[in-house]
C-alpha cells in the first residue's frame, strides 16, 4: 500500500505515462506539424507553391472538371468487394464535393458513385478525387503525396493503423490516459508554481530532464488538457457509435425525418434534370451573408443526387473568421436555384460541441495562435521526452546491479519515439525531394521510405543502448541527434536545389509556407547539434547513477 493519495498518484502517473506515453509521444509530434499541413504540402508539392484563391465558378471551371473525375484503378477494386455484381463500366453519379480553406492554394474535389447492387446498403458509394490549380482548371497528380495534410495530419488521430479502426481506439485510449496522468501530475507537484522558474541544465541528466519535465508540463498544462479533452470530444461519434448500433432503426428513421422537416430529399427522384446556374446560388448565398453581417467566401460546396430531379446545391461559408467550426450553410434546389433553406440555428449542446471542435481544428485565421499551438505542441513533445528520460535515469543503477534489461528496453523505445520519429520525418522530406517527379506512386514511396527510416531507426536503438545496462548514457540518442541534424539540414538545401526557393528568395517574397518550414528544418538541425555536443560531454563524463543528485522523497515515489 503506497504512503498516501499523493504517492499513489504519483505512481498512477509514471507507469500510465510509460505504459501509452510512446502513443502520446507521436500523437503530440504530428499534431503540432499538423497545425501547418497545408504550408508542408505546398513545401512537398512545388507546383503548388502560389497564394490561396478563392473557390473558382461552378459554372465555367468546376463542373467541366467534375466530369473528369475517375475512379482509380484501386478504387474500382476495393468497390467490387462491395457489390453482388461486376461494376459496369460507368457508374451512376451520386455526389460532387469541393472544399478548400484560406491556407489552401489548391482545391479538393471528390465525386461519389452509387454501386450497382451493393452487399450493404450503407456503404453503396465510391469516390474518386482530384487536386485542381483554381487558376488554371488543371489537374495536379493525385501520385504526389499531400505530405501535411494526408500523411502527418491523419498520424496524429489514427496512426495510419486501418484494420477495425484501431488507430482512433488506441489514440483514443492514449488521449483518456493523458487525462489521468495531467490530474495526476497536478496532484503530485505541490509547489505548481514554483515549477515555472525552476530549470537547471547545468545539473546532472536525472534532475535536469526533470526540471524541464515538470516546466513544460506546468507552463502548457492547460494547453494540453485542452487538447487531450477536445479531441476525445471530436471523435465520440466513434467512440460512443449509438446511432449506428443500438439505435440503427430510431436513426435511419431521424434521417427521414429531417429530409421531410428540411426540404432536402433523402434520396433521388429517379427523374433527370439538368442544373441551373450555381454561380448564381453561390451569389445568393454570399448575398444572404453579407445581409446577416458576415461577409466572406466559400468554404465547402456539395451538389447531391446529381443530374436528378432531386439535386440539392449546399453551399457553405469559410469561417475563418470564428473559433467555432460552423459553416453557415445555404441550401438550394438543383434544376431551379430555388433557395430551400437556411441552416437553423445552433443549440447550446451543438454551439458548445462546434465550438470545442473549431478550438481543436484550428481552421480561423490567426497567425499568433497558430504559432502558439505549435509551440504548446512541442511543448508536450519535451515533456513526454524527458519524462523518458528521467524514468530511465532513476532505474538504470538499479536495474544495472540486478541484471535488468528494463530500462535498456524502456530507453531503445525512447529513443525510437523521439529521435528515431525525427529521423523518419526528415527522411521522408529529404525523399520527397530527391524521387523523380515522374515516379509512378511516388507518394506511395515516400510513405515507404518514412516507415523504413523509423524501423532501422528502432533497429540502431536497440543495437545502441547497451550502456544503459551499465548504468550509462546509451551513445544511441547522441548518434541519432547527429542523423537528425544532417537530414533536417540536407532537406533545406535539398529545396533550394531542386526547386531555386532558398530562404533569401523565400523570405524576401514574403512567402512564409516555404520559408516557415525552411526555417524550422535548421532550427531543428542546430537543435539537434546542440544536443549531441552536449550529449558526447556527459558521454565522456560518464558520470554513474550514483553521482547523480540524490531523488527528492516525492521523487522515490516513482517506482
């Protein structure tokens, strides 16, 4: 039985932050790149290194380019599995979408397909999708991989792990368990205060990783409770799937009913008609806006039942100018232009969910914010790090005199969150600028190269951390910081090369998408410099467990 409420809260926060704080460790480092995906795509993607535009008209630019849209050769074959049937040859069309935000200088479009006679018929649809330059009305290859937006932004909620959606459960679980261990932390750090003036670097790697544990912890605890709560919130329609399980029939029948109250039919007529103007409807809307005092573009244009008696035209605004996620959408009938409806007003539960959504989203224009939410994310990266560290620290003597490979394992998996997943990230950058531009999958391949980089990574890890089971600083952290600053530094200039967008050129055009991400890729390699100096001076100090400072009887606790 531990001493009291507080001792046992310290060891609720130690072996619950270990047991997911690798999950936490990789959900926070994507997570703060995500807050700038769109920047990294136009980084990873020259061609669409211009300024944000406006959605362009349906009429002239969209509708010829929907038309276009085909299913890939994937696509067509995962639908199959879905069908009774052999797919024909040409599907029938069930939706058109286009979205885009004001960081995005390209538009996604996506169109859906009904299946012939599918095995479920809740799952009876297949999109393709297209990238299109708004300026020109060209197609951008949808081979070259959105690098922010398709790759880090989705690591950070589900890992890329598909099968049965257990990514969302396991991030899920992480996120629930952070919860308990910032309660816990809190409950452990009396002196809350105290932790955000008390950082000695200059004292040995035990008490210094826990300094700066407890001050990044403390300085962004809000930050990150905010986070951890938000994003479970965001995703409780997958945790908690009421409507689609045990209230399957009592939802399909809401369906019904809301196309009935709405005016926006559920299903098609069956009966063809032609579209009119959505330009016009566009004009409409931006009209109905303005009259409400919220004057501004589109964000978020859907057309339904295309081709069909029964189309709806969507439109919505981009609410870049609110923290809540709403859109503000107007609704019209497709062969007419007829408005059917205005979206109704919030609820105060819905204001409140769309609201934390929005917070958690980050879709507002507000570059000082932006720039906060990237360093608190960061902020929970050093925090998780030399939590790590610190646990490593305080067990290896011990572990050292009984033969324990504990801490030595604890430390390669460390070493594999933090520097290994900095190493693959550079990695990936550095691919994507050396592949052929002309590679067929190329994006295929840079997820490839990204994933093979953090096995030898984990691989050089576990090789590198012997020391640990001699009570010493494994030469692994040291030698990866020395990969990181190399990859991190040859990406840069790998940009300038293949692309002539240096940081002069960049920053005097005042093109910040490339610029930022040049900038934070040097920063990151004199970080990681910095690091492995200082980490080959304790390396040669070699200073044993048992010269370090003598661990705070709070900090004895953390067995």
């Amino acid at each position: 039985m531990l001493q009291s409420f507080r001792h046992s809260m310290t060891w609720v926060h130690t072996w619950f932050g270990l047991a997911l704080g690798f999950v936490l460790m990789v959900c926070f480092f994507f997570g703060s790149l995500s807050v700038y995906d769109r920047e990294i795509d136009r980084w990873a993607i020259p061609a669409s290194r211009f300024e944000p535009q406006p959605m362009p008209s349906f009429d002239r630019m969209l509708e010829p380019a929907f038309r276009r849209i085909q299913l890939t050769k994937e696509a067509r074959e995962e639908a199959q599995t879905r069908n009774e049937e052999p797919l024909p040859d040409t599907l029938p069309l069930h939706e058109w979408g286009a979205y885009t935000t004001h960081r995005d200088p390209v538009l996604s479009m996506w169109s859906g397909f009904e299946l012939t006679r599918p095995k479920d018929p809740d799952n009876d649809h297949v999109y393709g999708v297209m990238t299109l330059d708004p300026r020109t009305g060209q197609e951008l290859s949808e081979d070259k991989l959105k690098i922010g937006s398709q790759f880090f932004y989705p690591m950070h909620y589900e890992l890329h792990i598909h099968w049965l959606g257990l990514g969302y459960w396991i991030v899920g679980l992480a996120a629930l368990i952070m919860l308990v261990a910032l309660v816990s932390g809190v409950v452990m750090h009396r002196k809350v205060f105290r932790e955000f003036f008390t950082f000695r670097p200059k004292k040995q790697t035990q008490r210094s990783a826990l300094d700066l544990h407890n001050l990044t912890g403390v300085v962004a605890l809000p930050f990150h409770f905010m986070f951890a709560l938000s994003g479970l919130i965001v995703f409780a329609g997958i945790y908690f799937p009421v409507g689609e399980t045990m209230m399957k029939p009592l939802a399909k029948a809401h369906q019904k009913l809301e196309a009935s109250r709405t005016g926006l039919p559920e299903e098609a007529a069956g009966i063809p008609a032609p579209l009119a103007s959505v330009d016009a409807m566009v004009a409409e809307a931006q009209r109905r806006w303005a009259a409400r005092g919220m004057a501004g573009e589109v964000g978020f244009l859907g057309i339904h039942h295309v081709g069909d008696a029964n189309a709806t035209v969507s439109v919505y605004r981009a609410g870049t100018d609110r923290v809540t996620l709403t859109g503000e959408g107007i609704h019209f009938k497709g062969p007419t232009g007829e408005v059917i409806r205005e979206d109704d007003p919030k609820t105060a539960a819905a204001g409140i969910n769309d609201f934390v959504t929005g917070l958690h989203l980050q879709h507002f224009r507000h570059w000082l914010l932006r720039v906060l939410y990237f360093v608190g994310g960061i902020s929970g990266c050093v925090c998780i790090a030399t939590g790590f560290i610190f646990f490593v620290g305080k067990r290896k003597r011990q572990h050292a005199a009984t033969g324990s490979q504990g801490a030595r394992i604890v430390d390669a998996l460390a070493v594999t969150t933090v520097t290994g997943m900095l190493i693959a990230t550079a990695t990936m950058l550095v691919g994507n600028r050396l592949l052929p531009e002309d590679l067929p999958l190329r994006g295929v391949w840079e997820e490839r190269i990204f994933w093979s980089a953090w096995g030898l990574a984990m691989a050089h890890a576990f090789w590198r951390t012997a020391a640990v089971a001699q009570a010493r600083i494994a030469p692994a952290w040291r030698e990866q910081c020395w990969a990181v600053a190399g990859l991190a530094g040859l990406a840069a200039v790998l940009n300038w090369v293949t692309t002539g967008d240096h940081l002069f050129k960049t920053i005097a055009d005042g093109y910040w998408p490339v610029a930022g991400v040049d900038l934070v890729l040097l920063a990151s390699a004199a970080l990681a410099i910095v690091a492995a100096r200082k980490l080959r001076l304790r390396e040669q100090a070699g200073a044993p467990a048992a010269k370090e400072d003598a661990p705070a009887p709070l900090e004895t606790a953390h067995a």
